[in-house]
C-alpha cells in the first residue's frame, strides 16, 4: 500500500499509525504529489524559505542539551477493561479522525504547526529531529568546538533520527527525556521525519507537534550543506519527475 498526500508529511504520520498496527507493507511517497509533475510542485516551491535572514529570529551554534529524565505520560480516559491492543487500536483510529495537514497555506492543527506559530507558544520543547548536519546548518567547525551564527534556534536541542540503531526516540535512549508537561514542537528536514516522530509520541500521550516543512521552510537556501544521503529528505526543483497523470 502506498500512501499519497500532497507534500508527503501527512502519508508518513498516517503510515507510522497504520504500521504499528502491523500494516508492515506500508509506504509514503516521498515528497507526496508535488514531485509527480511541476503542475503540483507549487506547494513546495512557494515554502521554501531562509528564515536565517530574517531579523525576528536568532540563531546560534549552541549546543544545548536535552531535557532531563521524566516519566512517561499518563494516558487518560482509557477503558481498563480492553488489552493494550484494543487500546492501541482506539488510541489510532482516534488519531486517524483528528487528521493531519500537510499544507502550511491552510490552517493548522493541533499535530501540525507552523515556523511562524512555534514562537508564539510559551513554555515549548522545540526539537531538531535529524542529523548533526541539520543541527549545526552553516555553523563553524573549529576541531570538537562549533561557533557561529546559524544552526538552530535557542534552547533547541538535537535528536538523531537515523541510523535507525542510534534513533534517539529508542526507550534506552533518549526517549524519556521529552517532558511530559510541555509542547513537544519537533522540525527536521523537510517535515516527513518529524511527521513520523509526531506521530509516535502523539500514540505514547506526549504533546507533540510537527513544524511543517521543516528545514525546507526554515532555511533552503543553504539545505545544500546537508547533501550526501541525506538528499532522500530535502526537496529541490530536480526532484519534480513530471511523471504523465490522469484525472478520471
């Protein structure tokens, strides 16, 4: 089964959902509808932004650490009487219902934010969910020491989202260091992994959101830092493969 949304975003959070309930023949076209022809593309095109010019926002290269060890949250009006599958089940399908928007032209959701909107909620956890190259986004490298004006905003700390034995959401890891109390705010290259990473916190009770678009909003201009594999996340006008379509 193949999954297709407009930019992508959506199809990984609904595919995270639907293979933990073990639909494992499951994918989301990458970068969703706007790479199948240019006629769709528009969506990606008019976001791609460097918010890194802009003098409302202040970037650093500190290299801020995570938060400290908290419980897991408390998941709430759950019936005792079912398994932990049926809960799962219900806990999925009301997930479902809710939706998830993928466009930031359209209003978001309370699983979907903007760059925009993530500086107006007070008391956030605002993630890097990535790589260190997408932390550190034309940071200076002085040896172990890193310097500069770009890279992240403040108080953003950094989470590894592959490889997958080093995923920084394993329970042995670093997944208890997501505060239970707080809004979870997680941007990571082009939106897709941190729509995935929403998608499993949102399951396990936490108050996470992901930033639409990410890096791809925030700073595309410079996401030519991040190439190498990790190409397969960040969208340019090459990617469009003007592939033949129908509307019947």
């Amino acid at each position: 089964i193949i999954l297709v949304s407009q930019t992508g975003q959506s199809a990984s959070y609904y595919t995270t959902l639907f293979r933990v309930l073990g639909l494992n023949k499951i994918f989301a076209l990458r970068f969703g509808i706007g790479v199948w022809n240019d006629i769709f593309s528009s969506v990606w095109i008019d976001n791609a932004d460097d918010k890194r010019e802009n003098e409302r926002y202040s970037f650093n290269a500190v290299q801020y650490p995570k938060n400290g060890f908290s419980p897991l949250p408390m998941l709430t009006e759950v019936n005792p009487d079912l398994s932990i599958e049926q809960i799962l089940k219900e806990r999925v399908e009301s997930m479902v219902k809710e939706g998830f928007n993928d466009n930031i032209l359209r209003e978001t959701t309370f699983n979907t934010i903007s760059f925009e909107e993530n500086q107006s909620i007070q008391n956030r956890y605002l993630v890097c969910f990535g790589e260190d190259n997408l932390y550190n986004l034309g940071a200076k490298f002085d040896g172990d020491t890193v310097s500069g004006e770009h890279g992240h905003l403040p108080e953003t700390p950094f989470y590894i989202a592959f490889p997958y034995e080093k995923n920084s959401l394993k329970t042995n890891l670093f997944l208890q260091t997501f505060p239970n109390d707080k809004p979870i705010l997680l941007y990571s290259f082009s939106g897709q992994l941190s729509a995935i990473a929403t998608a499993y916190l949102r399951l396990l009770g936490y108050d996470a959101r992901s930033v639409l678009f990410g890096g791809h909003n925030i700073f595309h201009p410079n996401m030519f830092f991040v190439k190498g594999y990790h190409d397969f996340y960040v969208f340019w006008e090459s990617e469009i493969k003007n592939y033949n379509f129908n509307t019947n």
